[in-house]
C-alpha cells in the first residue's frame, strides 16, 4: 500500500468534536453496566476521603480506559477526547483517576477483589462467557509472572525468579471445552516472595467462584440432571506442596501438578518397566494406521504414587504419577561419567484424577494444556499489565484487578458476536476488531447516530454485539 497520487493528503487538524476513536466501548460499556459494575463498586468500597468519592463511576472508568487499550494512568486520557464526553457521563481526568488509586489500602483492594468475582458472576449470566461450565470439564489452572518495572521507587519490587526487577502477579482462570479461559482470582505480590505463596487461599477461593457460577448455570439450565464432573487442578512443580493440593482437593477437585525430579521421583521413575511406555502425538509424530499407533520419540507410562509420604499421615495423597520422557539430545560434557537418565529426559506430573475416566495418555494430554495460562499472562502484558503505574504497591495491586476485570468484560463481549474465533482470541484482537472502532455521531430527535466505516472488516460482529445490547429497534448507519 503506498500513498495516493491523484489526491495527495495536504494537511491534518484535530479539530472535529464529534468523532471518537473506540466506538465499541458503547455496547461494552452497555454490558458492565446491565453487569452492575458501577453498583458493586459503590456497594463494597469503601475508600476514605473526596477521592474516593463516586467509586463506581471512577472503578467503570479505569476500566473503561484498559478495554480500550490504556497501560498506563495517563493512557486514561483516551476517554476525554472528540465526543466521548457526550457518549458517556463524567470521563474523569488521568490525574483524579491516579488520586483515587493512591488512596487504596491492603482492605480496599480486597474489596476490589470481591467486585471482580461478583462481576465475573454477572457476566456469566448475561453472555456465554463460561459456556458448559455446569456440565463439561473444568480446568482450573493457576501461575504467576514477574511484570517488570524499574527503579527503586516502586513499593514491593524485587529480583525474583526471573532474574529482572519486578512485581509479582499470581491469578487463576477457569476453562472449559467451550469457553476460552477466563480470570477467576488475582493478586500481586513482591517481586522477591515465591511462587506457591498465598497460593492455597488462591484455589480455595477460585474453587468457591466455580461452585457459585455452575449453581448459577445449574438454576437457569433446569434440564440439567446429574452432578457436574470434578474441577481439575493444573499446575507446574512451584506449586507441588501439599498447601496447594490439600486446598484443592479440600474444595473438591482433583489435580494435575507437575513433581519436578527429586530423588523419591527418580526412584520412582526407575521402577516402571519398560514395555509400560506408550508412543503419544507429539512433535513430528506419524499414525501408523495398520497397526493404530503412534510413531513417536515421546512415551508416557504410569504407576501408583502417594504424594508426601515423608510427612504426617494426614498429608499422604494417593493418586499416580505419569511420566513423559523424550531421547535426551543434549551434549554431554564428561562422556566418560555414566548417568541414571543417558537416554531419556523425563517430565513428571503427579495427578488424582480416576484412571477408568480419564487415561494415562489422556492425562499427559490434558495436564500439557496448562500452558493455555501462559498465554493469559502474555495477553495482560500486552494490554494493562505493560506497566506498573504507580510508586504505591497497592495501587499496582488495585490496578491489576481492574485490568482482571477488564480482560473477563472485553473477553464476554466477543462471545456475543455470535462468531467463535472471536470468542476465543486475545483481547488484543478483540480490541482492534470491535472496540477500537472510529465513529461519528450524529443528533436526530434527541437521539444519538453511531456512523461507522464503509466496509468495516467485522461489521457483521460489531452490529450482532451492538443490538444483543441495545436491541434490534436500534439502528446502525455504516
């Protein structure tokens, strides 16, 4: 693509004050509302002061700001241009947003944290954000990540396991075989504090939201019968510990976290025998389909194990212990040195799940879709999470939960397009298709005209998520 020749650009002003630059904030913005965000936050906050005044407009406007895009305070100025004072009421300056955020404590942004269960609760019931989530399979995976930040000036960072100054996120999401992964629970912490802290109240609470959203689908689905399976627990070997896998299985679900290779699993991995090894889909696999087979360099084989016997009896889990290995290419440095493993490099996970339900192949399968959380993490620091913006730990803390908040709502609007892709992309996608989108208004009757682009690629989406909110009698002029 190259400039026009017939009809060369000769000038540019920003002088019109009924254009806006995000559009789809509109029906979004419609669905926190009918979602009650502004209520909830009114309801359970209570931060002191003239600041902290008029918490659900200003919570619904940090939000706001993240959907379409901002990662940072000043970034907040995105919803005082063109038109946008007259689309929506009251957009607060950067500098009053940062004010109100300062103001948090420890207590405010656990009452933040009880807003952002309970609008995850609504979303659920006004879009297929956790479709089959009363009636398929669960997956519940937790993680933390290091969000980089620099200087001293920030409260709380540190050098963790990264190796980078920075603060440290630790959230949850729910899956299900029909819904992308949506964030249950959050909460940031030192940079420096390791992986598994904090971590059981984590599950504990991230298991409590799964029971009150499938009671919730169970009471609008009364055709339903029969008990739900159980939620699974993935995690990776940071959080292999009896305070995560007790949490877990207290709340009723099973696990599937990875052991790492301590000496109790060496032995343990060294009692299989050999001809238990089975051949799984894995990279450059072929199917043999005379003999109905994979053809693989990766085997996964099980046995019984029982977690934690080393310690009091009460901790002892029964469950198995499934093991991947695949040929160990690495260069040797002493090849004269014989070792155990010369051949083989082995991944262990340690899982309670009934084998009759779901087999040892299947559980390598499922527990290697734990990455999908990677992904989650990667798309928030591609949106709000980019930076830390304050100097105030707990205004980070406050801002992580808004940009929850605002990663569930941009991800419940795509499922109302109708369009399956959408709703499973990242909100970077999302934000560029149907939130991102120029408009015009127009007056008529005292009324208000979106006019869009001509030949917008995901017109058809951004029409179908506009009238689920504002309904079909609700025109749209492209």
């Amino acid at each position: 693509m190259q400039l026009s020749h017939t009809r060369p650009v000769a000038a540019a002003c920003f002088d019109d004050p009924n254009l806006v630059s995000a559009a789809g904030l509109v029906p979004v913005m419609a669905l926190a509302q009918r979602s009650g965000l502004h209520q909830l936050a009114d309801e359970h906050l209570s931060v002191p002061g003239d600041k902290g005044s008029n918490a659900g407009r200003k919570i619904g406007s940090l939000v706001a700001g993240m959907v379409a895009g901002a990662d940072s305070i000043s970034d907040m100025a995105i919803l005082r241009h063109g038109a946008m004072h007259i689309l929506f009421e009251r957009p607060y300056a950067p500098s009053t947003l940062g004010s109100f955020l300062r103001q948090f404590r420890f207590g405010h942004v656990r009452q933040l944290d009880a807003v952002a269960s309970r609008l995850l609760q609504a979303l659920a019931e006004h879009t297929p954000l956790l479709a089959g989530i009363d009636t398929e399979p669960v997956m519940i995976d937790i993680d933390d990540s290091i969000i980089e930040v620099h200087g001293h000036g920030k409260q709380g960072s540190g050098y963790g396991y990264s190796g980078v100054r920075g603060l440290n996120s630790l959230i949850t999401t729910v899956t299900t075989t029909s819904a992308a992964p949506v964030i249950t629970a959050q909460r940031l912490r030192k940079g420096a504090c390791g992986s598994a802290r904090g971590a059981a109240r984590m599950i504990a609470d991230t298991l409590t939201t799964v029971d009150r959203l499938r009671h919730a689908a169970t009471k609008t689905n009364t055709g339903i019968s029969g008990a739900p399976p159980k939620p699974l627990l993935r995690a990776d070997s940071a959080y292999f510990g009896y305070p995560s896998i007790g949490a877990a299985l207290r709340g009723g679900a099973d696990v599937s976290i990875t052991t790492g290779l301590n000496s109790v699993i060496r032995t343990a991995i060294s009692s299989i025998d050999d001809d238990a090894w089975t051949p799984i889909r894995y990279t450059n696999a072929l199917y043999d389909v005379e003999a109905d087979r994979w053809i693989s360099v990766a085997e996964v084989a099980e046995i019984p194990f029982t977690a934690f016997e080393s310690q009091k009896k009460s901790h002892h889990v029964p469950g198995r212990l499934v093991v991947r290995r695949i040929p160990d290419l690495r260069p040797k440095k002493d090849q004269g040195q014989g070792e155990l493993f010369d051949v083989w490099r082995f991944h262990a996970f340690f899982t309670t799940t009934d084998p009759a339900a779901i087999d040892t192949v299947a559980a390598d399968r499922t527990h290697r879709r734990h990455a999908i959380i990677e992904q989650v993490h990667a798309d928030l620091k591609n949106s709000a999470l980019a930076h830390m913006p304050s100097g105030n730990f707990c205004a980070n803390a406050a801002w992580l939960v808004c940009a929850v908040m605002a990663f569930n709502l941009t991800r419940a609007a795509a499922t109302l397009t109708g369009v399956p892709k959408l709703a499973k992309a990242t909100t970077g996608t999302i934000r560029r298709t149907l939130i991102c989108v120029p408009a015009r208004i127009a007056y008529s009757a005292r009324k208000i005209t979106l006019h869009l682009p001509q030949r917008w690629p995901w017109e058809t989406s951004w029409t179908a998520l506009f009238d689920s909110m504002f309904g079909r009698n609700a025109h749209i002029l492209a």
